[in-house]
C-alpha cells in the first residue's frame, strides 16, 4: 500500500505540485485539477471590441505620417476624431464588437457625462500603447468609468464615485505586495505590529505577514464552518484590541466561497465605529462579482478601507494582470501620516522629496504608486495603457449590461456545475443565500457522515490525515483538490473549484469521490461495525 505520509510536511504550493504530478502520471486515468482557480469561461464582447479598437487606432495613427514609409505612423489626433469613428463604426457595423464601441462612446458621453472626443483620444492612445501612462496612477478619463464600475459592483452604488481615487495594478497579488511595502515604508505597520486575518484565507495571505520584512504577529479571526462560514461576534471583538492595526480578510471568502452576511458587516461597521475609528481594514473583493447583493467592507467602512478588486475571475481574465486598488479620498491611512512623529516625517520627506517639496500632502495612495516603482522611477509608474484600456472596456461591459445577463449566466454555469458534483457524490448540495459557489469546500468527514453515518465518519477520520487523503484521490482516481487546512480552515477538507472543469467532468468527479467512499465503507463494514 502506498506511503501517503511522505507527503504531510510540504508547503501548501508544494504540495499542489505534487498532488498534480501524482495525479497526472496515471496512463489510465484523465487527470481533473480542480484545484485551480482559473476559470474557463471569459468575457468575448469587451475583448472583441478592444481588437476592433486597435484597427481604428491602428489607422488613426496612419494618418499622421501618412507620407512616409507604409508600416509607420504617428501619434493619433483629437481633431475630427469623433467624425471618423463614427464613419468606421457605420462602414464596420457588421463587424462583432464594432457596435459595442458605439454604444460604450454614447454611454460614457450621455450616462457619465464625459467628454467623447477626449474619451475616444485616450482610448486611441491607450490601446496603441505609444505614451507613457499619464497622470501615471491611471488615465484621467479611465479611473472616473472604472470608479463607476467598482462602485456599482463592490457598494451597491451606496457611495459616490467622486469620493474615491483608483489605482490600477498587475493583478490582486501586485496589489497586495505593493500595499504591505508601502504600509511598512511609510510606518503605519512595524514588525511586531499585530494584524488580524479572517481565516480561512488564500494562503500566500497567511505567509506574507509572516516574512523577515514585515515581522507582523498573527492574530486569527475564524469564521465558523457550523453558522455558514461567518465570523462569530466573538472573533470579530478581537477587533477592538488596539494593538491589532489592520484587519485583512477576502470576501468572498477563500476557500468557503461565501460573503460576510448583513449582522457580520454590521458587526464590524459597530466596532469600528465606536472602539476602532484608527483601525486599517484591507479587503480582497476579487469574488464579489459572483455574488447576489454584494457590499464590501467597503461600503459600510469606507474611510477606513483599501478596496482592492481584481478583473481576473469574473472576466476570464487572469493573464491580462488587471487589479485595482481604491481608497475614499477622506481616509484613516493619510490622517495616520498627519500624526507620525516628527522623525519619522522627517524620513518621509527625504524619501518623497523627489515628487514634491509638500510631502506632508502626499496621500498614501499616491506614495503607493510611487513605492511600486522605488519613488526615483515615478514618473515611469502606471499599468500600461492598452491594460487599461482593456479594463475600461471590461467596466462598460458590466456597467452597461442593465439586467446583469452577462453575471446570471456566469452563475447558472457555477451552480450548474455544483449540482452535478453533488448530485453524483449523493449528498444535498449545500443551500445558503450568501454563498457565491465559486469554490467548494468538501469537509470529508462531513460528507462520510452524511453518506453512512457518524460512527463510520469516526472510523474514517483515524485512517487517513487529511492531506494523506487528498493523494490517495490524486493517485486513485486523478482528481486534485487542494487541501483546506493550507488555507487555515480547522477542518479536514479539499478544495474544489467549480469555475475550470465542464460539467461533466464535475459530475465524473462526484462519482469518483462516492467510490472511494463506498470503498472506504466495506472495509468499515469488514472491520466488525456495523454502519
């Protein structure tokens, strides 16, 4: 019998490969990594419509220089622009993705009330890529649509998109380390400093806090598994300790795949309200998009959180890099510069002094994009310009799509997907209103007990550890999920995506997992119980 212990001490990332390599070396078995968070459905029309703009953009900038040799051009101009694109989306109608950027140019004219011809300038320039990003935190007329997005989406259109300021990066994760780099750079968390995180968490979330560069102490905040993976009022009061000074968690979560209920934003709302108006909160609101009536912390705490919001799941998106970070322009991170001491301002002025000689007046979101290009570089700072244009495309996308169809088709495939994992597994598929069901957590000893009862789920639990389990599925049947208990649950359980396998394949995995069951309950039955 194969040795599964050998496999107890590796790192979370290890681990994943290894349970793929197990998995995949089966000759008679398809290997099924549902461990994987990337989707394989995406977002077409915005993707259409970007391709379509670079032909129009293409020959914009012929015309410039168009007495020179084919195969060069110059910088497009604003002068007639909106004649001509008016003449290319008639010419082209035909043409998937031409009308869309006719509809996007009139919704941004008459919806948002910005000016066409520089909308269409700076989507032209963007798309050819042909300047450096300027302002170089994002484009002026792309950060007021993407703030529209993610208000729409992250708040409910509860707070004004004219109160926040955006930051585009290269996914969540540059999000995330650039926002610890400039937490610690500008002394508002210092190693020995407490940070609290929601677990279960993404583990990378886990590990960061934890490096030499930053030497934060951990303190958990656990949601409960048995009250629909929401944090209880007794893990969420750890949050008046004073000494903790940013609370960080993902919501939706991960791997539960559930978001904070009203009482539990509430509850966080209260206490910061009355015992924590200092206290930081930074919130990954990658799966919102997927849920019904979603509010990030964000919309309740919005002075005291930085928003970060990645594009990559909800549109297909994960190797295009789009993440954005948002703050509200009145907010707890720059009224903590304004009370630094005066050593430590007299630090930040030596560090910011090449930006400007008023460094007390820089907000931290501006020091962000400085220290993701070392302050000396940022003046070359900014997502390149065809990754927001592509972004901005994406925000219309969503903002114009009235009845949601684009976001109710997503979640048809999602839960279609999970009734047929469930449906073969032979259990009732789980049932809350604020599950988003991008992933699944299958609790093994939970599933057992529900298959054959409680005693047999005991039995059970004594055979295997929970990660020895996880590589008999690999090797048995093909199957990779990732271990729970690497995201922090307290649980022994096996994460599965439900949003890069078809459905049928989530089907062939239910029956896979119901075999191995049923197998482990005939040598229970075998053993002398009776089950």
């Amino acid at each position: 019998m194969t040795d599964y212990s050998k496999y107890s001490k590796l790192s979370p990332f290890e681990l994943k490969d290894e349970l793929i390599k197990l998995a995949s070396s089966k000759a008679d078995k398809v290997m099924l990594n549902a461990g994987r968070g990337n989707p394989n459905f995406l977002a077409t029309l915005p993707r259409r419509a970007f391709f379509r703009l670079g032909l129009f953009a293409a020959t914009e900038s012929e015309l410039s220089f168009s007495y020179m040799q084919e195969g060069v051009g110059g910088l497009p101009k604003i002068e007639g622009i909106e004649a001509r694109f008016e003449r290319f989306t008639s010419e082209n109608r035909d043409q998937d993705g031409v009308d869309f950027l006719r509809r996007a140019l009139s919704y941004v004219r008459d919806q948002l009330g910005l000016s066409a011809s520089e909308f269409l300038q700076e989507i032209v320039e963007g798309v050819l890529g042909c300047n450096y990003p300027v302002p170089p935190r994002m484009l002026r007329i792309s950060e007021e649509i993407v703030r529209h997005y993610l208000m729409k989406e992250m708040a409910g259109g509860r707070i004004s998109s004219k109160n926040i300021d955006v930051f585009p990066v290269e996914g969540g994760t540059a999000a995330m380390t650039y926002i610890f780099d400039s937490l610690k750079e500008n002394q508002l968390v210092k190693a020995g400093d407490k940070v609290a995180i929601g677990m279960p968490v993404f583990t990378p979330y886990i590990e960061i806090p934890q490096l030499d560069s930053y030497g934060l102490e951990e303190v958990t905040i656990n949601a409960d598994p048995d009250a629909g993976w929401q944090y209880p009022d007794s893990e969420l009061e750890k949050l008046k300790d004073p000494a903790i000074k940013i609370f960080f968690c993902i919501n939706p979560s991960n791997p539960p795949s559930v978001k904070l209920d009203e009482r539990s934003l509430n509850k966080i709302a209260k206490i910061v309200r009355e015992d924590r108006p200092d206290l930081m909160i930074l919130t990954d609101d990658v799966y919102g998009t997927f849920a019904n009536d979603f509010r990030s912390l964000f919309a309740v705490c919005p002075n005291n959180t930085i928003l970060v919001y990645s594009y990559s799941k909800y549109f297909g998106a994960t190797g295009w890099r789009l993440g954005t970070v948002a703050l509200h322009r009145d907010n707890v991170l720059d009224a903590k510069l304004a009370q630094l001491p005066k050593d430590a301002k007299a630090l930040l002025d030596r560090r910011y002094s090449s930006l400007t000689t008023d460094v007390p007046a820089l907000k931290f979101i501006d020091r962000l994009v400085a220290d993701s290009r070392t302050v000396a570089l940022n003046h070359t700072a900014g997502l390149s310009t065809p990754q927001q244009v592509q972004m901005v495309l994406f925000s219309l996308f969503a903002l114009m799509d009235e009845h949601d169809s684009y976001k109710t088709t997503l979640k048809k495939v999602i839960r279609r997907r999970q009734a047929a994992l469930y449906g073969e597994l032979g259990i009732d598929m789980p049932d809350d209103e604020n599950s988003v069901d991008y992933y699944t957590l299958l609790d093994l000893e939970k599933i057992c007990a529900k298959l054959y009862g409680e005693e047999f789920a005991a039995w059970a639990k004594t055979k295997f550890a929970a990660n020895e389990l996880l590589f008999r599925i690999a090797d048995e049947t093909g199957i990779v999920l990732l271990p729970g208990r690497g995201f922090g649950t307290q649980h022994a359980s096996g994460r599965a995506s439900l949003a890069n396998l078809n459905e049928y394949e989530y089907a062939s995995i239910g029956r896979s997992l119901r075999k191995l069951a049923d197998e482990y309950h005939a040598a229970f039955a075998k053993s002398g119980k009776k089950g």
